[in-house]
C-alpha cells in the first residue's frame, strides 16, 4: 500500500471521528481519532514501536469505551486491561538492547492475543444486539486476520500491517457514526417521552382538559401578557349545580361521565384562540379569557350554560330534571401592581352570586376593569 495513501486515507478518517466527536460529544470518538493519530506517527517516525503499542493500548481502550464493556462484560473487560498491561512489559523487553528473539516474537504474540480479544468482544456485543457492533466486527476481523498473517507470514510483499489499520479505521468509525444515529434517536425518543410526561402532568385524566396546576401556570402567563399589552383579562368560574347529589342518586361511575361531558361542553363554547378551560377542582371549571369587554365574557358564559343544558343529561333532583351549571365572570385590565388570584376571587364571588339568585345561570361581579 502506498504510504502517501495510507496516511492521508488514515488522516482523513481521524479528522472525520474528530467531527463527530463536537457533534456528538462521544468519548469513543475522541478516543479513536487518537488511536489513528498513534497510528499515523507509528508510520512516520523512528519511534514506530512506542506508537505501535500505543496504537493498540488505545484501540483496546476504545474497545472498552465503545462497547461500554465495564458494564455489560466486566470479565472480558479485566482480560483485556490485564493483557495489555502485560504486553507493555514484553514491548520495553523487546526494545532493550540486550532483548532476544523470543521477546521480541511474545511482543508479536500480544498483538495477535489483544486483537482477538476485541474480536470477542464485538462478537459478545453483536449477540446482545448492541448499536454498531457488527460494523465493529467486521473492522476488528480484518485487521485481526492481517495482523496474524503479517506475524506467520513476515515476508509477504503486501503491507498487511497498513491495510489492516486502514480497514479497521473505515469500519470502525462506520461502527461510531451507527451508535451515533442510535444515540441520537434515543435521545429524541426522551425528549419526546419527556414532553408527553409534561402534557400528561398537566391534563386531568377523568375530563381529558388541563387540570389546576395547567389553570395556575395560564393564568399567570396570560396575567403577565395582559400587563404588558394593556389588554384586559376575564376568568369564567363554573360550577355544575348540585352535584353531589347527583353523585349520590346516580353513582361515581356517572358522576365521572357527566363532568367529562360538561368540560367538553364548556371548551367547546370557547371559539377563540387564546381562551383556556381546565378543570379547577372536582365539579368546578376556570376558564381564562384575553377579552375586551364584559358583555364578550358574558357571552361566552352564556354560552356554555346552554351547552350543558342541551346536553339533557337527567339529573333527578336538580330543579328542570336536568343537570346544569353556574357561572361568574370577572373581567379587568391588570397592572402589575395587582394580583392574578384577586380575579379568581372575583370571579368565584360572581358564582355565589348566581348560585344565590337559584342556579343555572351567570353572575357577575363589579370589579374595577378601566
């Protein structure tokens, strides 16, 4: 293989894990563009064998990081860091000047032993079903078999030592850029669970519509909105009348159909972008408005009285035979001196009120709404 090839082919492949690794982050990457580094100045300087051994210690290292051996094959895991440890010895005996052929052939024998333990251990990983391991498989086989071929064969023309590198460099980051995309996709598969959870959080899981910590987080976000656009701010409190006794003559199972059916009732009363309905606390609704005028709010409220009311759901005990709701509207143009929760109050005033005057209808309180 030609030696200009060769180290533009290796220095090519080391920049690319090197661009992988700022985008990924990944300590294999990093660990491999390394690895081929060690490579390339095994090739281009006096001190071949030092990078030799270096090429192969880190290699091996990578072999732990990427195939995350510590933890799912900590005993081929030790094999490896105890064989490589051992070979460091048999290289510095090969290198002292007063060194046999015997230690210069074990330090041969490391190489053939440290690469066919990372053989296994992609083999192991490939059986598990790890990301990337057959890809590293096929990189660890080749230069396996040339390395071993180089060692029985010592006089063959071809530079197997070159090629096996070069093979295991090609393959082995095609391993990396696969447990990249893996990597990637579980994380967007996290990021979307987590989003899912977020929703879920905030839904209330017996109507479907956000619930009471939703109802708090809106109020103040569209408190501070208002503020900020001096645009005014309603709050519809509603109330399904007598409903504990409804509960009680037609039991929990109805009791929780009938309040699903009145909070899709009400949200779908609510037409605009922007309004809000959530359920505030077992028969009770808030909804949260961006609206100008009182008699908008009130209209949106007598909306959904009507709604409920068509829906005819029978409620023996409530005055009509059917089941309805009260409601209090509250409006104003907030300031940031003022409280969000004193138009909530407001607002359950102004369902007193409609609740005292016989149910089933809007009431409305006087609040200051310049």
């Amino acid at each position: 293989m030609d030696l200009g090839f060769l180290l533009g082919f290796l220095a090519a492949i080391a920049l690319t894990n090197l661009l992988l690794f700022g985008v990924a982050r990944q300590r294999p990457m990093l660990t491999y563009a390394l690895a081929l580094t060690s490579a390339i100045l095994e090739l281009t300087t006096p001190l071949h064998a030092a990078f030799g051994w270096f090429y192969l210690a880190v290699s091996a290292y990578f072999t732990r990081t990427f195939l995350e051996l510590p933890e799912y094959d900590p005993k081929l895991d030790r094999s490896i860091f105890f064989v490589v440890a051992v070979s460091a010895l048999a290289f510095v005996a090969a290198l002292l000047p007063a060194s046999s052929v015997w230690t210069a052939d074990a330090a041969l024998a490391f190489v053939v032993l440290i690469l066919l333990l990372v053989v296994i251990s992609g083999v192991r990983a490939a059986r598990r079903d790890y990301r990337g391991a057959r890809f590293f498989v096929v990189g660890s086989a080749g230069i396996f078999v040339c390395e071993t071929l180089a060692v029985m064969f010592p006089t063959l023309p071809l530079d197997l030592h070159g090629i096996g590198i070069a093979w295991a460099g090609l393959w082995f980051t095609v391993a990396l850029a696969d447990r990249m995309n893996e990597v990637a996709r579980e994380r967007e598969n996290l990021r979307v669970s987590r989003a899912e959870l977020e929703v879920l959080a905030e839904l209330d899981p017996l109507t479907g519509i956000p619930n009471r910590r939703s109802f708090d987080d809106h109020l103040q976000i569209g408190w501070t909105r208002a503020v900020r656009a001096g645009t005014s701010l309603g709050i519809i409190m509603i109330d399904v009348d007598h409903f504990k006794e409804y509960n009680d003559s037609e039991g929990h199972i109805a009791g929780d159909l009938c309040l699903s059916k009145i909070a899709q009732a009400c949200a779908s009363s609510m037409k605009r972008n922007g309004d809000f309905l959530a359920r505030y606390g077992g028969e009770e609704f808030g909804g949260i408005l961006v609206t100008q005028t009182d008699d908008d709010i009130a209209v949106v409220a007598e909306r959904m009285r009507t709604t409920v009311a068509e829906l005819a759901i029978p409620h023996p005990t409530n005055p009509g035979g059917i089941v309805t709701i009260s409601l209090g509207v509250a409006r104003i143009r907030p300031s940031a001196r003022e409280n969000p929760l004193d138009l909530v109050a407001a607002a359950d005033d102004a369902l007193y009120v409609a609740k005292s005057r016989g149910r089933n209808q809007v009431g409305t309180t006087p609040l200051a709404t310049s």
